[in-house]
C-alpha cells in the first residue's frame, strides 16, 4: 500500500489508542472510548492517564469483553483532573449521563422519599417529599419506599400531632379538621394549641427523628406520670398514647441496630451472569426500609467490582451517611471514601464487618439479596416460556422481544387518547408507555377505528422517519421497532391498522387483535391475524392469561390517561386562553371578582381598575367572553 494511502487510513482499536498514548500526561483523569458512530462504549478513571490507557494498548486482556470494547473503539476523550478522587467522581457522573455500554450500570435509580419539616411557617408542617431540597426546612431520610414514609408518618402524626395541611387550608380553617377529631393534629390553626407549646412538639419531632428516642420517650412518661400525680387523668392518656406509637416503633422489626444511629447496608449476590445488589437504610437507630437493584453487569465481572461501581453511582444524587456496610470489600474502597468526604465535607466510613451486629444486618442484607435474584430469574424464565407460547399460538419467527399493545378511551368522544404498553422478556416496560391525545378534527365523535388509526400512522411515522434518519446517522430510533402489536378489537380494527402500516411502509410488523366475546367474558376472546380464521386458546392456557393482562394493562393505561386529562380539562379556568393574562393578573382578577364568571360579566372600565390590568387588555378580556 502506497505511504500516502496508509497515512489515510484511519487509526482504530490498539493502534489508536497507542497512537494517543503518546500524547498523554503522567496525571489523573478520566478517559472516554467511542464506537463507530460516537456511541460511547466505555467510561474509566485513572491515577495516571498515560499509564492506564497504555495498558489498552498492549493487547492482552484478562477478559474477551475487554478485547471486543478495544477492538471497537474509534476515538477517545480525555479529561485531566486535579486528583484521582476528583477523577472517580467525574466517572461516576458520566457514568450516569451516558450509560456506556461496557460498564457496571446502576438501573432503576429513582429517587427516594424523605421526610420534611417546613419551619418558615408560624406553625411547621410534617410532610412527605421527593426530589430536590428545594422547600426551607429540614429533612429525614431517605426511606425505601412510600410504604416506609407513610408508616413513619403516621406514627409521627400520632405522637408529636403536628399538622400536615397546605398553608391555604391553615389559614382557611375557622374550626379544627378531622385530623384533630380522631387526635393525629393539635389543630394550631385555630388556636386549640398556643405556637410555643406546637414548637414544643416540633422540636421533641425533630429530636426523635435524629434518632433521640430514648429521650423525647423518657420526657413524654415524667410528663404523663406528673399530669397523672396531679389528677389530669385525661392529658395523662393522651401522653400515654403518644408513648405507644412511638414505642411500636421499635416492636414492629427485629432488626433495629443497637450499635449505630444511621448507616446503609449494601449486600451484591451474582448468579448465573446477574447480580442483586440489596440496601438496607438505618436512620435514628431504626430500618427505614430496604430496595433490590439488578445492575447491568458482565458474566466476567467480579463482586467486589460491581460493588464498587455501584456505591460510587448510588451515591451520586444522594446524601452520604456517615457509615457504610457491605458483604464485600469494594473496588477502590478508600478511594471512595475520600471521594464522599470530599464531596460531602465530612468522613464517610466504608466497611465490611466480621462479627457482631453489624454482621448480622450484612448477613440479613444477603439474604434478602439471594432471594430477591433467584425471584428475578426465576420470574425470566417464566416469562421465556411465555413469549415461546405467544410465538407458536400466533406463528411469529421467533419469541418477541417488544410487545406493544394499544387502547383508546373516551366517553361520547371527549377527551380522548389513545394509550400505549411495552412489555417484553423483563415484564412490563413502562418507561417506555406513551400517551397519545387524540387530535383529529375530522373525526366522528367515538370513532374507535378512526381513533386507533391516528394513533398508530403517528406511532410508525415517527418510527420510519428516525430509520431513515439513522441509516445516515447510525442512531437508533428513540422507540425500537416492536415484534408485535395487540390490538384491542377485531376484525376492522386489525384492517384499519394494517391500512395505516401499508401507507407507512411497515409491514412487516406482526399484528393481532384481541377481541372479547359477545358477552365480553375472560377467557372467551378471540383474536384476529391477518389471512387466518379468529380462533381462541385454551380457557386453562397460561398463554392466554399471559395476554389478558397485557389487555388489561393497555386498558388500565388509557383509561388512567383519559381520566387524568378529563380531571384537568374539568378545573380549566377561561382565564388561562386570554393572551397576556399571566398567573399573576389571574389571581388579580380572581380576587377582584370572585370566579371566572364574575369576570365575563364585569364592563371594561371595572377590568381596567384591577392592578395590572390596562385598557388594551381590558378590552381584550371583555371581547374574549362575548365573542361569539
């Protein structure tokens, strides 16, 4: 080959990456390898760059994964950091954001509810929250689940009485709620209760939920037991109550730690090419729940490994508790332990306990990790046989991947939408539901066909174009290309959606109605595939069980959807389709007039005295209620 030409040739795979080693600081940083089509195969970290990637370069790998990722690679990016602990957080974070295809990835990540007291108010509210601290006030948590603050919650309501309404109820009440009535509130709206004895109850909230107990438990019985030295009999019960809820507390689990106040228990079982990583939240000296997480992992990647990788995303969007539990020794453990307190400014403490409590929570977590991974695979093989019984009932090539199924509700032909499932081996897919808002105009009103049709010509259009579209860019359609469709109906509404695949060029997609019986009876349903008789399935059939709930889901979608979009059609305000009326001049109007009838009815000259509002749009206002 002519020098010329061979300096043409594009540098990929080891030869790139020795070519950029080159170039490469003695410092540590974060490296990045893309694939073909800039799709970002692979996230690290390094102490030192230069040496880290040159070992990529060398050829030799402990493992065929690793030689298949450098084989793709095409380019790299590197970002020099100040420290390797500044490195391993950055890691982390573009870990995250771009879900490389190579690296241990954390699923699932949702946030978890805490616990808020709102102080900016005379009287502080208890409430649940999830997201961003963006409300002024302090939080507790997290908890694993709604469950889990809902419990806490209501043991809190129960024995601090403190008042979980929205500001505009307080200040509304004129007499005390029912809350109070059944003695879960101190009604400090309507003075029932002075705001120094409620601060009172607060702070004895506040000290219980860091995790003091044992004290606020110890005031409440000297307290009862003087109300009841002093013949108060009926306050003296109150406390006593008060007292029982918190203590059931400590009774409803076994598994309450005596030895700290606030830690998080991780525990990773890997079997078979799957890891379950099980964590447990302790707060205040009490289980605050626990979660199942299924990273994504490689058959080759080792525990200590994925544990590792798994903290350092965990912790990525949540707050770092000062102690640390696991069954394995992490990756880099002390590593990230200097990045968290570098993160959060104080010392987090990473460690696998050998004996003791401790032990037994680590042993407990592994448990519930063992039997929470033998569930999910067990739960995947089922749903294989499945999928194999829906390929051979509807002769299909092979067991689908992606099931999209589909459903419309209306009633009289308003507020109609269209709804839209996934489900596949790993169940129901619902990240990817979507909603559809019915939009023709030229529809007759409860137009089933009609309805079904628009739904799926947007559906396939969108898919074709983004085919086209990445035929050119190598980038995959943001909804891949389903095995099957069910379609909820018979015999048209199959032709009408063939119709619009016809059209759009995507006929090669197998679609099925499903149609009830003429008594609408389960387990008499017949379905329809193009160019055969409708038959039915075995009334005893797991298969036909197996598509009678993704029948139901679809329905419970849309109707979910349709009534959600009635709700909110119902509490729409007139005011909200003036053009220049903003939330600010809607609520000037509002209170100047009462409702959004008192408004159609006021003249212009009283429009234009609302602050705000000036004679143009006064005009504007008072046009747009007559102008029909």
């Amino acid at each position: 080959m002519p020098d010329d030409m061979a300096a043409a040739t594009p540098l990929k795979g080891a030869a790139l990456i020795k070519d950029e080693v080159k170039r490469l600081p003695d410092k540590p940083g974060v490296y990045r390898m893309m694939g073909e089509d800039g799709e970002v195969l692979y996230v690290g970290k390094a102490r030192s760059l230069k040496k880290r990637v040159s070992q990529y370069a060398q050829g030799r790998f402990h493992a065929p994964r690793i030689g298949n990722m450098v084989h793709a690679t095409r380019a790299m990016e590197f970002i020099v950091t100040r420290t390797e602990a500044d490195a391993l957080l950055l890691e982390i974070n573009l870990i995250k954001q771009l879900k490389p295809k190579f690296n241990v990835l954390l699923r699932d990540d949702k946030s978890f509810p805490e616990i808020v007291i709102r102080r900016e108010h005379p009287a502080a509210q208890l409430r649940k929250h999830r997201g961003a601290h963006s409300i002024k006030g302090d939080y507790f948590g997290p908890f694993a689940s709604a469950y889990s603050v809902n419990k806490t919650l209501n043991t809190l309501q129960k024995a601090f009485l403190l008042r979980s309404c929205s500001d505009s109820v307080y200040e509304s009440r004129t007499r005390p709620c029912m809350l109070h009535q059944i003695k879960r509130c101190a009604a400090p709206c309507t003075g029932l209760i002075g705001l120094d004895d409620y601060a009172a109850l607060v702070d004895q909230a506040e000290d219980f939920l860091r995790g003091r107990s044992r004290l606020v438990m110890g005031r409440m019985a000297a307290e009862m037991q003087a109300l009841s030295d002093d013949m108060e009999f009926e306050r003296a019960a109150r406390l006593r109550d008060r007292i029982r809820a918190l203590a059931s507390v400590a009774q409803e689990t076994v598994i309450n730690p005596t030895t700290f106040e606030e830690a998080d228990v991780f525990a990773i079982h890997a079997e078979g090419g799957q890891a379950c990583v099980q964590v447990f939240f302790f707060r205040a000296g009490q289980n605050w729940g626990n979660r199942a997480y299924f990273p994504r992992v490689a058959s080759d990647d080792e525990a200590p490994d994925i544990m590792g990788a798994f903290i350092g995303q965990f912790y990525d969007d949540k707050q770092v508790p000062k102690l640390i539990l696991t069954n394995v020794v992490p990756a880099e453990a002390a590593l990230l332990a200097e990045a968290f307190a570098q993160k959060t400014g104080r010392k987090a403490e990473i460690a696998t306990p050998q004996r003791g409590e401790k032990r037994q929570l680590v042993d407990h977590a592994v448990t519930n990790a063992r039997e929470a991974l033998g569930r999910k695979m067990s739960e995947s093989s089922a749903q294989a046989k499945l999928l194999a019984g829906v390929c051979e009932a509807f002769g299909l090539e092979a067991p689908p991947e992606r099931i999209e199924v589909y459903d419309n509700s209306h009633i009289m032909g308003t507020n109609a939408v269209g709804g839209m499932i996934v489900a596949g081996p790993a169940g129901f897919q619902k990240s990817q539901y979507r909603k559809f808002n019915i939009r023709g105009t030229d529809l007759t009103p409860g137009d089933d066909f009609g309805m079904m049709k628009e739904v799926l010509r947007r559906r396939f259009a969108r898919l074709a174009k983004e085919e086209e579209e990445g035929i050119l860019s190598g980038k995959e359609p943001s909804f891949a290309r389903p095995d099957l469709l069910l379609i909820d109906g018979g015999a048209g509404q199959v032709a009408a959606v063939l119709e619009v695949m016809a059209d759009l060029g995507v006929e090669d997609i197998a679609v099925v109605g499903v149609a009830k019986g003429v008594d609408r009876d389960a387990g008499m349903e017949r379905f329809f595939i193009p160019g055969k008789e409708p038959f039915r399935l075995d009334h005893k059939s797991p298969v036909l069980y197996y598509l009678q709930r993704l029948r139901d889901e679809a329905h419970r979608f849309a109707i979910g959807t349709h009534r959600a979009k009635r709700a909110a059609a119902m509490i729409k305000n007139p005011l909200d389709e003036i053009e220049g009326v903003g939330p600010g001049r809607k609520r000037a109007l509002l209170a100047a007039f009462g409702s959004a009838r008192g408004v159609s009815r006021a003249g212009v000259e009283d429009l234009a005295k609302v602050e705000g509002v000036n004679a143009a749009l006064a005009e504007r206002i008072y046009g747009f209620f007559r102008k029909g």
